[in-house]
C-alpha cells in the first residue's frame, strides 16, 4: 500500500515536471514568436523610414538640379543695365525713372513689404524700388494680361521671399519681371524664363544689399 502511494505521488511529480517542462517551452516559443514579429516591424519600419528618407532626398536633389539649371539657363530677351549708372541715394523728392517699372536708382528711405507679397493696386515706384535694393523680383502686369497668369504668378510669388507683384497700367509688356538692374518681358506664367529669372535674380549677384530685410516696410 504504501509502495502504491509513493509510485503514486513519483508520478504526480514527474506529470507535474513535464507540465512545467511544457509551460516553460511554449514560454520559450511566445518570447521567439514576438522577438521575431518585432525584429520584422522594426526591420519595416527601418526600411520605410529609409524610403522616405531617400525619396525625399531624391526630390530635394532633383529640385536643386532643376533649380541650378533654372540659374544657368540664358534668359532670352533680358535687359540688363549698368548698375554703376543706377542712383542708391534714399531721397524724399519724387524720381522720375526712364524705364517703366523701374529696374534702379535713387528711392525713398522706405521699401516695400517684398516676403512674397502681393498688391491688387499700383505701389510707389519708389518703395518698390528700394525692395530690388535688398534684392527682390518684382513681378508686374497690365490690363492685357490674362486673369489664369496673374492668378499662378500670385501664386508663385506668394510661396517665394523676396518676391512682390503689382499692377503697372503703363507697362509695354502684359507680363513683366524685374530685378536691380535686369528686366524681362514673359509671354506666359509658364514661360520658363520666369523659373529662370527667379532663380537667378531672387537675392541674385545684382543685388546691393544682400540679406537687408523685406518686411517691416511698408504695406498698402
């Protein structure tokens, strides 16, 4: 009898040695399963992050490339005058400028608000002109341009610093780019002339006085 109870209780223990056995296998199994599920999301995550990092590495090197050959793109039809001739005097009196907008020259002490600003209405020719000083484009258009290009040159100028757009009624050309010294007429807002002038004269060599604010001046 007491032969039985022993083989009985040996049993139970060895029964309850290959539950633990089995718990701890199937513990074993779960702590692999996860490690391997979390190895495979970071790896993923790793890899997308890496994708996006490269996509918009790619994009940024393509804008760049697209933006340098903007730069070194000749500009058909570009104006350009002898900045030495060009008055830099800040001057209360008004000045009478021989090109229309006017592309240089003595102006009030005052510039216009040129961080991607744009007027519905005409702006002093000399505030405007003390904002090409500080090396802005100023974009300007006539009651023959059409509505679709002055609505994307707003657009462009908006995203762009160092930008302003305006009316000129007494323009020759219903599109008109200029900065200090340089000056085009477009025939459309797809005019790759106008990726190019922006490129090149935004804050360009032209400018005077690089880096000198453009707000905090006047607004209309």
């Amino acid at each position: 009898m007491g032969s039985a109870r022993k083989n009985s209780s040996a049993d139970r223990r060895a029964r309850i040695e290959e539950m633990r056995r089995a718990e701890q296998a199937r513990e074993r199994r779960n702590r692999l399963i996860t490690i391997g599920i979390s190895t495979v999301i970071v790896v993923g995550l790793v890899g997308f992050g890496s994708y996006l990092f490269i996509n918009e590495q790619d994009k940024q090197e393509k804008a760049d490339a697209k933006a340098k050959a903007a730069a070194d793109a000749p500009i058909k039809g570009l104006q350009e005058f002898d900045a030495k001739k060009l008055g830099r005097n800040h001057v209360t009196k008004q000045v009478s400028y021989p090109q229309t907008p006017p592309v240089g020259g003595d102006h009030n002490q005052v510039w216009m608000n040129c961080n991607g600003d744009v007027y519905d209405k005409a702006i002093p020719d000399m505030n405007a002109v003390h904002s090409l000083e500080h090396g802005a484009v100023w974009v300007t258009y006539n009651k023959q341009a059409k509505d679709a290009d002055i609505k994307a040159l707003q657009e462009k100028v908006k995203a762009t610093p160092y930008t302003l757009m305006s009316p000129v009624d007494g323009q020759e050309g219903a599109l008109m780019l200029t900065a200090w010294g340089k000056q085009v007429t477009v025939d459309s807002a797809k005019d790759p002339r106008v990726d190019s002038f922006f490129a090149k004269f935004v804050q360009g060599k032209q400018t005077p006085e690089p880096g000198a604010a453009c707000t905090n001046g006047l607004a209309l």
